[in-house]
C-alpha cells in the first residue's frame, strides 16, 4: 500500500504588491504562512490591466537562494549586474540561483494584454548559500507534457511524472514542480517523493485533493505520503503541484537575504552597500 497525502491545512493569499507597484497575491511568506521550508514565498501574479504589472522589478539584489519564476503568460525580461539577460516567455521557467548574490532587474517587456504566472524562493542549504550565481533559463519546448488520460495534461518543470524528468536540476532540495490541468471529472494519482514538504495552488477551477474541495487561488498544505489524489468537480481545474526536502536548518531572513545566522544578514548588507555583489 501507498501512502496516501491528504489536505491539513488551506491558505489563501494576501493581495500586496512589491518590485516598484507589482500587485500580485503572497501565498507563502505571510504571517499566516512564513515558509514551508524549503520554500520561503510563493508570489501569484495575474492581471489584464498594466497598470497592475508595468512597473516591473527594478534593480534589487538576493542571496542565499533560489527563484524560480514560471510565465504562464506574458513576456518579462531579466537582466542582472554580471551580464546575464534572457527573455522569460509564456510557459517557460526561470530557475535562478542566487547564491552569494547578484543584483537583478526583472521588468515586463509588454504594455497591455495578459501577464500571469508564480514566482517560488527555494531555500539553499547553508553549504550552499554563497555559491556562485546560477541560471536555468528552460524554454517551453525543454519542460515535457504528458497526456496521462484524454483531455488532461501535465507539465513536469522539475522532478518526475509518468516516466518523465523535468529539465531542473536543483540537487539540494530535489524539488517536483508539476502544473497539472485536468477536464470536469478526470481525476490522477499524482506521486510525491515521500518525507518532501508539498503544496498544492489552484488556479483555475475548483479541485478536489484527496476528496477535499480547494478553491481558486487557495493552497492547500498536504501531509506527508507517497502520493495525492488530485480531480476535478463538475468544471476544469488547474493547478500547481510543489514538492521539496526540507533542509532542517535555521532561517534568517530580512528581504531578499535569507541565510543561517544574524551575522550573515548584516554581512549580506556590508557587502551589498560596498558593491561586493558587482556594480549595479
Ligand atoms: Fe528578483
């Protein structure tokens, strides 16, 4: 018998905005939800209107981990301070890994029309917080789609689904990362590596995770197991499914520097205000 997962707790996020006037939900990274460990925020973005997104993220810095951004739609263009520039695009994933830091910009290349998508930190582990930056710029031809039954279909971002891996490599925390659409009454077991925190966000539709009813733009927290029911009621659903292996280590966080101990973070400040983390 396998361990069945099942909903312990749901969350909706807080509508913030952030960047230079972003308005997007905060899932995790809420008083009501700090982290997930090792997942320190989870961003919803989605918006019609420009006004919403046009500001963008101007120049800011990180380190100590990693971001991982998925563009469901729209276009946003990403440059930092080393020299490094790509163009995320509808469907592709952006998994940067900030390490001992860089500072970076992150701005929409569009002026109207649709911009949505989710931007997750995942932590690093202390041995690897200042490692040199890293980019995994995965176009949407390079994440593999499954049609496990007719009408459904999964993307496998990272980890493994029906005899497929995703292109991620991210060793530390060996994450699943699983956008899953399922038609009006299909429903899939969905394996999660056992001992890993997950999450599941739904972001169309109403689904029903091991027979609990979850709502548009809610997360449910699952427990521990082997693998969750996921299906959808009377309308189509769509969602995320996250998984990763906690670290078990102290998380100190002031903003965009998440690292072990106080003295690391006015470190992370020292070395930003002197230019350590390059020119900006
Ligand atoms: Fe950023």
């Amino acid at each position: 018998m396998t361990q069945p997962r099942c909903v312990t707790r749901l969350v909706r996020g807080m509508p913030t905005s952030d960047g230079a006037g972003v308005r997007l939900t905060r899932v995790i990274g809420i008083p009501e939800l700090r982290n997930l460990d090792p997942f320190l925020m989870l961003d919803h973005f989605g918006s019609e209107e420009a006004a919403d997104y046009i500001a963008g993220f101007p120049n800011h810095p990180h380190r100590g981990f990693e971001t991982v951004t998925y563009m469901l739609e729209g276009r946003m263009r990403h440059r930092d301070n080393q020299g490094n520039e790509g163009l995320l695009v509808s469907g592709s994933v952006q998994w940067m890994t900030a390490g001992r830091g860089l500072v970076h910009s992150e701005m929409p290349e569009q002026e109207e029309g649709r911009m949505s998508g989710f931007q997750l930190w995942i932590n690093l582990p202390a041995a690897q917080k200042m490692c040199a930056p890293r980019y995994q710029d995965i176009a949407p031809e390079r994440i593999p789609e499954i049609e496990p039954l007719a009408g459904a279909k999964v993307r496998v971002l990272a980890g493994e689904y029906g005899g497929l891996r995703g292109p991620v490599d991210a060793e530390a925390t060996s994450p699943l990362y699983l956008d899953i659409a399922l038609p009006a009454g299909a429903s899939l077991e969905v394996p999660v590596p056992a001992g890993h925190a997950a999450f599941a966000y739904v972001f169309e539709g109403r689904a029903e995770l091991a027979g609990q009813t979850v709502g548009t733009d809610v997360m449910a927290l699952l427990s521990d197991g082997e693998q969750l029911l996921v299906a959808a009621g009377d309308a189509p659903a769509r969602l995320i499914l996250v998984a990763g292996r906690p670290l078990r280590e102290p998380i100190v966080q002031y903003g965009p520097f998440v690292m072990n101990h106080p003295h690391e973070i006015q470190q992370a400040m020292l070395d930003y205000q002197a230019g350590r983390f390059g020119p900006v």
